[in-house]
C-alpha cells in the first residue's frame, strides 16, 4: 500500500498552515495527500440541541475536510488529495492514521510576538507516541518563508530553499534520525546544517578546572572531531548535500532554536519508549517544539 503525507485537519487556521506544507511536501516526495478530519462525538443531549441538531452537526463536520480538500487541489493541480472522516478522541485517532503515513503533519498556533509554537496537548501527545516522523507547523507559515529571500529582501517561493538543520548527539547517533534530514535537504536542493550542543563534564566546574581554556579547547576539539567522524559515511551517500557542521559549547536546544532563524524545516529525534503516561519527547525536542521559527520533524528512533 502507498504512503501518504497525512495531515490532522480541525479547520483552525494551524491545520489550514499544516495542509499547505504537507501538499508541497506530498509534491517533493511525490505521494498522494490524505487530509484527516477528526471529530469528538457530541454527548447525545448536546446533539439534540436546537442550536446544534444532529443535521446541523453533520453538515459541519462534512464541510471542513471538502472545502480543505478543495482549496488544496485548486492551488496544487495534479496532487492526489483524499479526505477521511475520523471519531474519537484526537490524539488517538492522529496516532492511529500515522501507522500508514510517511509521515504527520499537524498545525500549531504561533506564539504572539515571539517566535515559536504553542503546542497543545493533543500535539504533544501525538509526537511523543507516534510512530512516525510528525512535523509541526505553526500557523500562517507562508512557503515563501522556506525560501531565501530574493533581491531587496523580498519574500519568495522560486528562491533556493534555505538549510535543513538536524540537531545530533554524537554519543547516540541514529541512522533514521540522521537519514530523514539528509533526504529533506537532497529533495529540496539545499544544504544540511548539522547543530552539536555539548557542555564540559560537571567536574570541570566542581575543581575549578573550567577556567582552563586550554582544556575547553582541547574538548571543544574532541567534540567537533566525533561530529565530522559520525557524518562522514553520509557525506558519500548524499554527495550532493553540502554539510555545514556546528559544535558549540552550550544547550542544545538554544542552539537549535537559534539556527532555526534561517531553516525551512528543523529536524530533533525522539526516543520511543512504550510506556503509555507521560509525554517523554525529551528536554531538547520540547524546547525545540516550543520555540522553533521553522517546521519542525520529530523522528521517533530506538
């Protein structure tokens, strides 16, 4: 069976954002688009209400995935559009039609005057037990602010992509992970930036060694080398990336937020734990989530 680009649709203006990415990125991967429409069922005395009768509830329900999937199939002609009406609760139902997705994209409302997400429970708890890559974009994500801006600064879609970042540890490197931001890059014709958060051991500071730049400098050395040892058998297979590498002393999420200023799609892991309380997506994804000014991938990995 085909994949598809699968996308959560509640008509909000964050899905209506998410629709449209997914259909430019259902175009580079060249997979049909299946908009989900999930709804909770109406307890049965509110159903019957005047002001919300069962036709009247109905006609609504029906009404945001046609109009989604109209408007979609009017501004990219030739992409394969589907629609799917789900019950349940949301982020069950989400996680449920990411089994057969290539991957999820959701929407979530942009911060007021801050750059970032506001990722609601329901994102959260689809990210943290899909299965599947899912990506957040916030609302009013334009495709012109993936681009590089042409002359004058003015905002456009037929510029270059700008890079791709990946946030990576070195000590746990994950091939899925790495593989996903490698061919998002190769699609979009761009560059990879690779971003490597590290701090110093936490005796450095407790002997007061921290002061010893020498030593700082050495491990600053130590940190960039196993990040160009992890991406050198990548380098041959994606010849066509050019990788730009990043080891800085410090957060990592910070980092990651800072370089996503200047990214079309930010891409963070997430380890797959099967227990089903909590969120577990993990500091560094979380901060990333929350203040990211790009899209950003979640890829679920061992």
């Amino acid at each position: 069976m085909t994949r598809t680009v699968t996308v959560g649709l509640d008509g909000s203006p964050e899905s209506r954002a998410a629709a449209e990415w997914a259909a430019r990125e259902a175009e580079l991967l060249e997979l049909p688009l299946k908009l989900v429409h999930v709804w909770e069922p109406v307890p049965a005395p509110m159903a019957q209400a005047p002001v919300l009768g069962p036709e009247i509830h109905r006609h609504w329900t029906e009404r945001v995935p046609r109009e989604a999937a109209d408007g979609v199939r009017l501004r990219h002609p030739g992409l394969d559009v589907s629609t799917e009406q789900l019950s349940g609760r949301p982020a069950d139902v989400l996680v449920g039609a990411a089994n057969d997705a290539e991957l999820l994209v959701l929407g979530s409302r942009a911060l007021g005057g801050i750059g970032g997400f506001m990722v609601g429970s329901v994102g959260l708890s689809v990210v943290a037990h899909v299965e599947r890559p899912v990506v957040l974009v916030r609302a009013g994500e334009q495709a012109a602010e993936e681009h590089e801006s042409a002359p004058f600064g003015i905002p456009s879609a037929q510029t270059p992509f700008r890079p791709v970042v990946l946030g990576l540890d070195t000590e746990s490197p994950d091939d899925d992970l790495i593989a996903f931001a490698f061919a998002a890059a190769a699609r979009r014709g761009t560059s990879l930036r690779v971003v490597h958060g590290w701090n110093p051991p936490y005796s450095y500071d407790t002997y007061g060694v921290a002061a010893d730049l020498g030593l700082r400098e050495d491990l600053a050395r130590y940190e960039s080398t196993a990040l160009t040892e992890v991406l050198r058998p990548w380098r041959e297979k994606f010849p066509a990336v050019e990788i730009i590498e990043q080891s800085h002393c410090g957060t990592p999420g910070s980092h990651l937020v800072d370089a996503s200023r200047d990214a079309c799609l930010v891409v963070v892991g997430r380890r797959t734990r099967r227990s089903p309380l909590g969120t577990h997506i993990g500091s560094v994804t979380h901060t990333v989530l929350h203040h990211s000014t790009a899209p950003v991938a979640v890829v679920p990995h061992s």
